[in-house]
C-alpha cells in the first residue's frame, strides 16, 4: 500500500541552525512527492514538487528512490520557518497520500 | 483571482443529523477534492469531481457524498453522522485534471459531532 511515514511529530532546532525533515514513502511505481506547509493560522500551502526540482525559501527536497525517502532541508533556519509541514506521495489522477505532519519551532 | 473558499467554518451537529459542507474553487480551476483531517493527522481523501462527475474516492462509507455544479463549485454531504467525523474537512481545487501542479486548498470547515 502507498504510505508516507513522517517520523518525527515534532522539531525544534535554533535560528541559524541546518534544518532537515524526513519523509519516507513506500510506492511500488515511479513516485511524484510534494512538502505542503502550514503556517499559524492559516491554509496548507505547497511549498515544493520534486518534478520541479526548485527552491522555495530557501528548502529544497531531493527525491532518494534507493532509501525511499524525501527528506526536507535548509541550511540555515530562520523563525518564520516554524510551522506544520506535510509530506504528501501522488497515487493516482490527484490523490495525495499526506503523512501526518511534523511540527517545526525555530528557537531564537 | 480568488482562492478556494469554504462555508461555514465552524459547526456543530448532533450524531445522525446530516450536514452540508461547500467549497467555491479557485478561478479556473475545474478539479475539486475534498479531504478530512482528524486532530494530530495529515489530511486523508475522500474524493474527487471532475466535471460533475465523481473521480476517485478513499476509503470512506457512502454515507460520506458529494456534488459539484457547472460552475466548479462543491458539495460534501454526510448523512447520518457519528462522533468519529468530528474533523477538519478541507476542500482542494487543482487547474485540471490532465495538469497537477499541486492543489489549492480552502481553509475548511471545523465539525464537531456531539
């Protein structure tokens, strides 16, 4: 079955620090994966495709098909980065398989 | 352009009343899905329109419904609720359904079932 397992609920790493937020999937086919955020009050909103391969405030994710794995990163975190964020595995016509979220605070 | 926006934001009902939930999609997009999210988890699909027409459903009972009309906008209905779909309900619009750029999501309707 398709799954994506987000391991840590919470991350709290200080300001200036690398930051990295793992995703492991399990897809038998060719996967498509996508990092949503959400910040404090409000909607979930894409923050990167892997298809794309770009750089949104300054996190990128590499696509790992050897380990399975997703993992969010930036090297050097600031506090507006403190927030929920999703790993999601596209199965199907637009299905997101979401994982349940990791919880990130940026510490001054 | 305007985002996707919900009604209403919050309700409470009562285990086996029925409730409406409605969802207007982003300007131009013709794809809506509907997911749950229940407290501490990601977000879980319910199902997709596409046209008017239902394309694709997750693993929910078919007292779980949906509409959507000629102009995009959506429906999820559920009949007969129990205390287990308190949730946040959130209603997704992509552009089409042949382009997946990523979706864009509603801020959703809080429910609790008392």
């Amino acid at each position: 079955a398709q799954r994506v397992t987000q391991p840590e609920k919470l991350l709290s790493v200080f300001k200036g620090a690398p930051v990295e937020l793992k995703c492991n999937y399990s897809y038998s086919g060719s996967p498509e994966l996508f990092w949503y955020v959400q910040y404090s009050r409000q909607r979930l909103q894409l923050l990167l495709r892997h298809i794309s391969r770009e750089s949104i405030k300054g996190f990128t994710a590499d696509l790992n098909k050897g380990e399975t794995s997703f993992h969010l990163k930036k090297p050097f975190a600031q506090e507006e980065d403190s927030a929920m964020y999703y790993c999601a595995l596209k199965r199907g016509a637009q299905k997101l398989v979401f994982g349940q979220g990791t919880r990130l605070t940026i510490n001054p | 352009e305007t985002g996707v926006t919900q009604s209403p934001t919050h309700l409470i009902k009562t285990r086996g009343q029925q409730v409406t939930l409605r969802c207007s999609s982003q300007s131009g997009h013709n794809t809506v899905s509907w997911y749950q999210q229940a407290l501490g988890q990601g977000p879980q699909f319910i199902f997709q329109y596409y046209r008017e027409e239902e394309n694709g459903r997750g693993n929910f009972p078919p007292r779980f419904s949906g509409l959507q009309f000629p102009n995009y906008s959506s429906e999820l209905n559920v009949n007969a609720l129990e205390l287990d779909d308190s949730a946040l309900y959130l209603c997704a619009s992509s552009l089409d359904l042949t382009v997946f750029y990523g979706y864009t999501f509603g801020s959703g309707t809080r429910l609790t079932v008392v």
